[in-house]
C-alpha cells in the first residue's frame, strides 16, 4: 500500500511506452513522486519502438504535430514497412498516450514502422485548430494526413514508404473510405473499423444525431449539399486498394449497415477485401478474447500486403 498525504494531488500518467501508473505532486509544483509499479514486472519483458514527435507545414500552411515511432526491433539497415493510424472523434488525438487498443506499440512489436498524424480537428491544438474540421472532413484532415507520412518517411530512410497500410476506426474509419476514392494510389491495403461510407443513410440511422448536425451545420435536409461533398459512396468508383472491414452489430453510432454497404461496394468491384463482424460488440471492442481476434485478423491482413512470404509477425 501506500499513503497520500493531504497536500498532494495524486493522478495517473502514462506514455507512448509506459501504461498508466499513479504518480502525486504538490499543489505548488515541483518534482513528482511516483506511487505504483504496477507494471514494472511485465515491462520488464517487452521490447518498445523509440518514438519522436515532429512537426510540418499542414493545410493552410499551419503547424502540424505527428509521431513516427521505430519496430520495437529496429536494426541499421533495416527496411520497415508502414502502419498509418488515423484517430477518430475526429476531435482526437494519437499523442503520447498508451492506448488500450488503437496502441502504436502494437505494430512497433510486429515489425512495422508506426506513423501517427494530429491532423486538423484534432484536440490539444487549441479551439480552433480543433474546430476547422467541421464542414471540412475530406479537406484538410486529408491533406495534412498527406503531407505528415511525406514528413515522416523524411526522418528515417529505414522506414520503407513503398510498403504502407492505412488504418482507423470511426472517423479513422471514415477516412479509411474517403482515402480509398481519394487517395486510392497510396497505400498497399485499408484497415477500416467502424467507418462512415454513405452520409446520407448514416444520418437517418444514427442514435448521436447532434454531432453530424454539429460538424455539418445542420441537418442532413439542411446541409445535403455539404454532407454530399464529403460523402464517400460519391467515389468508390476510384476505389482499388484491398481493404479490412470490421464492425460491431450492436454500434447504434455508425450502424453497422455502414461496414455491410462499405463490403459490398468492395466486393462489386472484384477488389480483395476482408469482412469481420462482432456480434456481441457496440463501437468498441470490449471483450477480452474479441480483442485477441481483432488484432490477429488485422495483423494477418497487414502481413499479407506488406511482408514477403515467411517474414509474417509473430
């Protein structure tokens, strides 16, 4: 056990390569005093990727932060293919933070070079840096999305930009759709979970109708033109690049209609593309052994696009 005395703030602190431990300081500052070691024992067997944040001229010309984080293995001389993680909300963020599932050291573990992009929208930035995605999803979320992994395969020539897959959830998973008509050249394979395809018939399924009333403006009646700009159905014509679906029956928050339409537009167009559906699961993956699931599907579809044969993760 451990005592707190009355004039400490006790809080949990976590990083990009430590999970959650309590630590406590004074009301006045000064140098924190860590609590727990929790995890200390299971660290101790795991290998982390060295990571670095960076920065870039995004959309606008504004200043844009992302991370690029080594395998956990890195050797010199090495070339690392790349995992592309884009975060939902879309007011998020992937920043230094240990993640209980969208967590980069997943991928760093599995061979692969992590790229992390806080684009516009994203939290931490200011008010209104966070605010400029709204009316502008397709927009400038996409172009710093662009210009970040160009920013990132700058840092390290190791990481091998010829070999890269893109991956999100929710608005992650929207720009999962949106890429796959407008950025359609990029990337080896798609992993999309949870993703917005249609606009239209997201809306009149929805149960959260306040945040798409929020971010376009209005409702779907008000604001269609707005909602048919950034819609990706509009587009899958140009989709070409192999995709994971995963959805959840019991996501009353982008249904999981979205990831059926999304699959069936993939499997029209002869494109190679993979469908696993949660039926016990809402937004989230919650259960412990769906978990497992998820990630040993997601890591043998990343394996499959972007590692020769007998190199798959472990």
């Amino acid at each position: 056990g451990y005592a707190v005395h009355a004039d400490r703030i006790v809080y949990a602190h976590d990083t990009l390569d430590r999970p959650a431990e309590l630590f406590s300081i004074t009301p006045r500052g000064g140098t924190p005093m860590r609590v727990s070691r929790h995890t200390d024992k299971r660290l101790e067997r795991i290998a982390f990727g060295e990571y670095e944040q960076f920065e870039f001229e995004g959309a606008g010309g504004d200043t844009v932060y992302g991370y690029v984080m080594k395998p956990a293995r890195y050797q010199e001389g090495g070339k690392y293919p790349v995992a592309f993680l884009i975060h939902g909300g879309p007011q998020g963020s992937f920043g230094n933070h240990f993640h209980y599932r969208w967590n980069p050291q997943f991928y760093a573990g599995a061979g692969y070079a992590v790229v992390f992009i806080d684009f516009h929208g994203s939290t931490g930035y200011g008010q209104a840096f966070t605010d400029s995605i709204s009316g502008d999803w397709g927009g400038k979320p996409l172009e710093d999305l662009q210009k970040g992994l160009a920013a990132a395969l700058e840092l390290d020539p190791q990481i091998d930009g010829d070999r890269a897959c893109a991956m999100g959830a929710s608005y992650g998973g929207y720009m999962m759709n949106w890429i796959a008509g407008n950025w359609s050249d990029r990337f080896d394979c798609l992993v999309q979970h949870d993703g917005l395809f249609d606009m239209r018939s997201f809306y009149y399924a929805t149960e959260e109708l306040w945040f798409p009333r929020w971010d376009f403006g209005g409702t779907y009646a008000e604001q269609s033109a707005l909602y048919e700009k950034w819609n990706p159905v509009n587009h899958v014509d140009k989709w070409q690049t192999p995709m994971l679906v995963i959805t959840g029956e019991k996501d009353f928050r982008v249904p999981y209609t979205q990831g059926i339409q999304s699959f069936t537009a993939l499997q029209e167009r002869n494109i190679p593309s993979q469908l696993l559906v949660f039926p016990n699961e809402n937004h989230w993956v919650l259960n412990a052994k769906n978990s497992r699931q998820w990630h040993d599907t997601v890591f043998a579809w990343l394996d499959r696009w972007l590692k020769p044969e007998g190199t798959a993760s472990e």
